[in-house]
C-alpha cells in the first residue's frame, strides 16, 4: 500500500510518516520545504530505520502535481498536510492562503477523482467550530463564520471535499478536526520546527523557558474560566499521528459507513494557558518568565473535544497526558538548541 504523505516532513505530517511506516505502509512524501526542512527525512530514518521516497514539489504546481500521480499510479491514499497555517499571516495575504490551502487541495483531489478507488484524509481543525455554544465539542456542533481566511480555508476545504464525495463513488475521505497538537517523538529525532516566532503556546513556552525569548505573553486573565485564561484541548502529536493511520485504515478496509466522514481528535479534557505553563514548570523544573497582557482580538475563551465519536467509531483514544507531552517538547526543544 502506497501512501502519499502531502506535508511530510511538518510537525504533524512527519509524525504520521513514522507511524505509518510503523505499521508497514509504503510513504511517498511530497513537500516544498516552505515550512520545514530536509534534515527531517533523517529524523524520520533514525527512528522507523527506513528512508521514506521524498519529492521537492510546490503543490501549487498543477502539473507537477498531474505528472507525480502518472509517475506513482500506485498510490491508492492521501493524507493532505501541506497548507499555510499561521492565523495572522492570512489576515495579510489572504491569496497567498487561497492559493495554497484550497488550489492544491482541488489539484489533489482532481487526480484521485481520475482513479476507479482512492482514500484521502484532510487536516481540519477546531478552528472550523468557532466559539462553540457547548462543551465538550461535539461533531454535530454548527460550523461558525470564520475568524480567518486561515479557518475559512479550513472550512471550505471540507465543503470542496464532501461535494466531490457525493459525485465521486471511488473516493472516500475522512476530515480530522485536530485540536491543539503539542509536543514531540519520545525519541526526540522529530518534533515541532517554527520558523520566526512560534504561533502556538507550547513552541513559545519551550523557547521561553530555555532563553530564546525573554517572556511568554498571557493574552487576558479576565475570560470566564476558573483562572480567567483561555482553555484548548492539547492533543500529544503522536497520539494524533495515530488517529491518521486509523482513520485511513478504515477507508482502505472499506469500514466507513459513509464516503465523506469527520472525526474530532482532541483528548476531551481542556487545560487552560496557566495550567500549561504549570505543567512545564512541572516537567521541565524551571519556573517560566510570562506576564499577562491584553486579550488578543479573535481568540475564543474555551475549546475541548467530545471525543466519543472518534473513540467509539474510530477505536481510537488519546493516551499521553498533558505533562507527559510537555515533558517531549521540553526535551526536544533542549536537543535542538543543543
Ligand atoms: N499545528 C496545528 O496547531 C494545527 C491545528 C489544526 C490543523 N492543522 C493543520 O494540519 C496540517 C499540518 O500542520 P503542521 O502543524 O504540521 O504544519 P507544518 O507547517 O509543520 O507542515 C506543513 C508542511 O506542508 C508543507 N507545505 C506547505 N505548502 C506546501 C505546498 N504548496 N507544496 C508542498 N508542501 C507544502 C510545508 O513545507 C510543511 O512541511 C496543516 O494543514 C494545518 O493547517 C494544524
């Protein structure tokens, strides 16, 4: 079974490689490196003891992208990471976010539309929920105008994704609304690799703690929560690379009940920012130099994962803890800067 890995060598995309190659499965990967590096081929190498098939294309690139599936006709499912994903680099360049996230999405899906069958998984995300009116967050939850041309890619890309299902028989596809991914391989050859400054909390709170950044920033400590800071659902990044390997087993084993399906992967339980920096604290022994500022437009105050559809349907569950997942960004974070 070959497996296209779009993104693959990205925080989450790499994860994913390793555990699919875990479990036997054939990876091809494409990536532009806009977002990452090379080097983590070699990270991928150390840790599964094979070299998965790499090629340096610029999804953008229909033709290249037409000219690959003709080359590696083999392929028979997708895992699509490869999109720009900083919030407020879209608010700027909307385009450039248009371009990137829907343009290669319709590419891809355009060549398995050309096959008799073909299983695709998509990276969604929370973000597609807005501030939900209930939690936890179930799937049924209504879809709320986006705060981003970043979110609305993400919307529309399930939108693009469940209309070519209904006319599309051979192809079944999957969208994971991931929640907030963290941390790193426990082997600490992978982990998380932000260019310029980190977008998300843990990045920033590891670079903090070992001197990269003078002082994490708390955006608000008056929203309606126990300790007034937002609440997310960080998910460990391996447990979630294992959520793509069974969510795509499903389509390959014909299991899904329809062609078009969406899971949530979180871990069900919300932390808020000061609990996460309290877990680092915890986990790394170092007390964290952060202040608290104003409230950052556009975030919302609480967002956790009902996980029961994913754990019931898919048979899968998160199983690393919050400070377990710190602890692997903590010490990945010290390799690096090593
Ligand atoms: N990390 C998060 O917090 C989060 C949360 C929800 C959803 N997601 C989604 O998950 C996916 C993966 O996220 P990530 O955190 O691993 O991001 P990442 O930036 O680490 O990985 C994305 C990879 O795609 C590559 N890429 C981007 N545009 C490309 C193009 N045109 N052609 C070829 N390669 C291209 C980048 O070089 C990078 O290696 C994205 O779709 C993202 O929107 C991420």
């Amino acid at each position: 079974m070959k497996i296209l890995v779009t993104g693959g060598l990205g925080f989450i995309g790499s994860h994913t490689v390793v555990e699919l190659q875990n479990k036997g499965f054939e990876v091809v990967i494409i990536d532009d490196c806009s977002n990452s590096d090379e080097q983590v081929l070699k990270g991928i190498t150390a840790i599964t003891g094979k070299k998965p098939e790499f090629e340096k294309i610029d999804l953008k690139d229909k033709d290249k992208v037409e000219d690959f599936f003709k080359r590696h006709q083999d392929v028979t499912g997708v895992i699509h990471f490869a999109a720009s994903k900083a919030v407020g680099e879209s608010v700027e360049k909307p385009l450039l976010y248009y371009e990137n996230n829907i343009g290669t999405l319709v590419y891809i899906l355009k060549e398995l539309c050309k096959k008799n069958k073909a299983s695709f998984i998509f990276s969604s995300s929370c973000t597609v929920y807005g501030q939900a009116d209930k939690m936890p967050i179930t799937e049924d939850a209504p879809v709320k105008t986006a705060e981003s041309p970043y979110g609305n890619t993400k919307q529309m890309g399930e939108e693009i994704i469940a209309d070519t299902c209904k006319v599309t028989p051979g192809l079944n596809a999957i969208a994971l609304r991931y929640f907030n991914p963290m941390g790193a391989h426990p082997s600490a050859e992978i982990g998380e690799l932000p260019k310029g400054v980190p977008q998300n909390l843990v990045p920033f709170i590891t670079q903090t703690g070992i001197g990269l950044r003078d002082e994490l920033s708390v955006f608000g400590d008056d929203y309606p929560t126990e300790d007034g800071t937002c609440i997310r659902d960080y998910i460990y990044v391996v447990d979630l690379a294992k959520a793509h390997v069974v969510a795509l087993e499903r389509l390959l084993d014909g299991k899904n009940t329809e062609n078009y399906e969406v899971f949530n992967v979180g871990t069900g339980t919300g932390s808020s920012v000061l609990e996460a920096i309290q877990s680092f604290e915890r986990v790394s022994g170092k007390k964290l130099n952060y202040k608290i500022v104003d409230r950052r437009p556009g975030d919302i105050t609480t967002a956790y994962a009902d996980t029961t559809k994913a754990n019931e349907v898919l048979g899968w569950k998160s199983e690393y803890t919050l400070d377990e997942a710190m602890k692997s960004a903590w010490v990945w974070e010290q390799k690096i800067r090593d």
